[in-house]
C-alpha cells in the first residue's frame, strides 16, 4: 500500500499511522490494546460513539435481509423522510457514499439549472479531492493552484477561489450575474473552525438570489453534528442546495445532497443530471442512515455534545494558560479547533498558516502517551459517549501533555 494508508489524510498522523484492532463507545484500541480516548472520531462521523447499540441492532437486522440489491428499499425512503423533516432547505433528496460525490452531485445541479459554468469557492474550504474542486495554496488573482501532481489544470478552468468572509469581493463578483454557484462551508470547520461574520451568510444568500446563482452549502462536517438541521439551522440561512455525510450514518459510507425541489428535480427527470452509484442507498448503510438520524432528529445529542465540548473547550483554555503556552481555541463545542503559536483568533485561512503547527503534532504525539488521541490539524471532535468521567480524564491527559512538550 502506498504510504501504509488507504488515504493520504491519514500520513499526516504522529508519530506514525495508527493501527486500531477495535472500538467501543469514545476508544479505540491498538494492535498493542493500548486504550486512547478517541477525539478523532473517524474523522468525525462517530456523533454517537463507536459501536452504538441502535445502530448496531438496526445493520445487524438488515444483515438478515440482504446486503445490496440494485433496487429500492424501504430505508431509503424512510432516511429521505427524516432528512426533509430535519434539514430546512430539503425538498427532496438523493442518496450517494461520499461527501466529494455529493458536492460532484450539487456543481452538475447548479450548472445545469443556470447553464452557466462558473463556480466559486472560497480559501480554506474543502469540498473533496477531485479536479475541478480541490485546489492548493491561496490565490491572489482568484484563480487556484494544483492540489496535487497529475491534476488536470483545465478542470479548474471555471472555478474562482475568492477569501471567505470578505462580503465585498463575493457581493461584486455576483453583480457579474455569470456564476452558476457559490460552494462554501458554512461555519469554516476544516480550516480553524472559523464563524461567519455577522450579516455574511445573509448578504451572500441574498446576493445569490439577486444574480440567478445556486447557493451550496458543505454540511459534509456540519450536518446533524451543530443542530438536526445542521449549521443552516443553527445560523438561520437556508441554501439553496446542500451535501452531507459523516454524522449522516455514524461510520457507514452514506452521503446526500438536499435541497428544493425545482433544482433536484433535475436528476433524473427532463433535464437529466446525471448521478449513479452502484452502492448508493446501499440497504445495511441506509439501516445505520435511519437509526442515525432517529437518535438526532431531536436535538438532544447536539445538546449533550455542546454542554461536554464547552466544557472541554474551556478546560483546554485554562491549561494552556497555566502552562504559558500561547493557543487558542475556537469553534463550536460539538466540533472545535484548537491551535498553538498565538493567543488571537485565527480570522481566516492566510491567518491559519502562522499558527505553530509543529508545536501542536508534539503536543498530539505526546497526548498519545496519556492515552488521548486527537488530530494533529486541530479538530477536535465530541461524541454523544464523551460523559463527564471522559472529559476529566481528557483534561488530565491534557495537563501532563503541556508539561511533556514545555
């Protein structure tokens, strides 16, 4: 295997790529039956915990049934059910096993129903690691840099990266009225989880809306995760078009893209948007789908995360002063980021790159031998299974990782 991985986002771990024989609740366990607190989260899927029984019991009964049928099933239905009661701008829904498949999904939609092609993206943001979407390091003329080497530069042809957060360049480049759609994070969760500034998100909508463009929000992190109705609930903004995953089915391979009716009833019907998948709406992944977003429909796990992740959160700012390590930590309590080299907010992705990243993978590294284990980029994600007793061990382990790397 190149690398020793099956993706390069696990190469970054230290002090080498973790091998896990199991999980359970907030664990995860090594080869070696080391026990680590687990802040990763497979990446932050696991909302209720590793191996939670209603999931467990709902795949376990579909098991019975059949695995993949190249039909419909019942669960498909149920989960776009529940996905439409939950997410405020769904009208209808489609199923697929990734969160780069549904932003795919969601920039054919808003080509297709503006016959335009241009789309914006902002610094910072990650919506998948195909072509025309994944770009490297900031642009200063708005046209993006290679992400990786055999990247086919013409796919970025029609993509423009702006900086997030800036309401004047987005508002005037709208004003163009060229833009098939604008894809952002809505709350910044893969650089520093940094907010929108107030009024952003409003004046982008409303700009959207004034210019003919389709507006796409990334839940891919977001979604079921900040409320059941993901970050547009929570911030009060309703996109046009939306992509989730992760949290979508605690572990399972199920993403989606929601939003109104007149743009999703492009795939498949007259104005033939293509979107396939041999495993998408998989039967045993749509009984985790269900089972999911019955325990998050709710509202009480969101609850439950932002009580324990400010906690955490306010436990790890007041070590990091009572060691003298200049840090900060943002976020919301559910997801949050925490980054070493500074003692201000960091405001955007440019600001992102000063903070001292090798200082916080020798924090993570030595974190590791207290028995926590936390992603080296900074996020820190909560499960429903991090209780109270969790936490303090957490903070412990925190404490004498401080005093390891001073």
């Amino acid at each position: 295997m190149p690398g020793g991985v099956d993706s390069d986002f696990r190469l970054g771990v230290s002090p080498t790529p973790l091998v896990v024989k199991r999980a359970d609740g907030p664990f995860v366990y090594d080869l070696d039956d080391h026990r680590l607190i687990d802040y990763y989260l497979g990446m932050g899927p696991m909302i209720l915990g590793h191996r939670p029984p209603a999931v467990i019991e709902a795949v376990r009964a579909q098991l019975e049934l059949g695995i993949l049928y190249g039909a419909q099933s019942e669960l498909e239905y149920e989960a776009a059910r529940l996905v439409v009661e939950m997410v405020p701008c769904a009208e209808l829904v489609r199923f697929g096993t990734s969160g780069t498949e549904a932003n795919q999904t969601a920039l054919r939609v808003a080509r297709a129903a503006t016959g335009r092609t241009t789309i914006i993206a902002f610094e910072g943001h990650y919506h998948g690691w195909l072509d025309n979407i994944a770009w490297g390091a900031p642009s200063s003329n708005g046209k993006p840099a290679s992400y990786s080497r055999g990247q086919d530069q013409r796919a970025m042809e029609s993509l423009e990266v702006l900086p997030w957060n800036d309401v004047d360049r987005i508002v005037d480049r709208l004003s163009r009225g060229d833009v098939a759609g604008v894809i952002m994070e809505p709350l910044m969760c893969n650089t520093s989880a940094i907010a929108p500034h107030p009024g952003y998100l409003e004046t982008v909508r409303s700009a959207c809306t004034a210019g003919g463009t389709v507006l796409i929000f990334d839940e891919v992190i977001t979604g079921f995760r900040l409320a059941p109705g993901g970050a547009q609930e929570l911030l009060g903004v309703t996109p046009d078009l939306a992509t989730f995953a992760k949290a979508l089915a605690n572990g399972f391979p199920v993403s989606c893209l929601a939003g109104r009716r007149e743009l999703m009833e492009l795939i498949g019907g007259p104005g033939k948007v293509v979107h396939a998948g041999t495993y998408n709406a998989q039967a045993v992944a749509m009984a985790a789908a269900v089972a999911t977003l019955e325990a998050l429909r709710d509202g009480s796990a969101q609850a439950f995360l932002a009580e324990r992740g400010e906690r955490l959160a306010a436990g790890i700012r007041a070590l990091l002063a009572e060691h003298g390590v200049a840090g900060i930590v943002q976020g919301r309590p559910q997801v949050f980021h925490v980054a070493f080299g500074r003692s201000e907010p960091v405001t955007d992705y440019r600001d992102s790159l000063l903070t001292d990243r090798a200082q916080y993978v020798r924090f993570t590294s030595a974190l590791l031998e207290h028995g926590v284990r936390a992603l080296e980029r900074g996020a820190w994600f909560l499960s429903v299974a991090h209780d109270d007793e969790v936490i303090d061990t957490t903070l412990e382990a925190i404490d004498a990782a401080l005093s390891d790397i001073a």
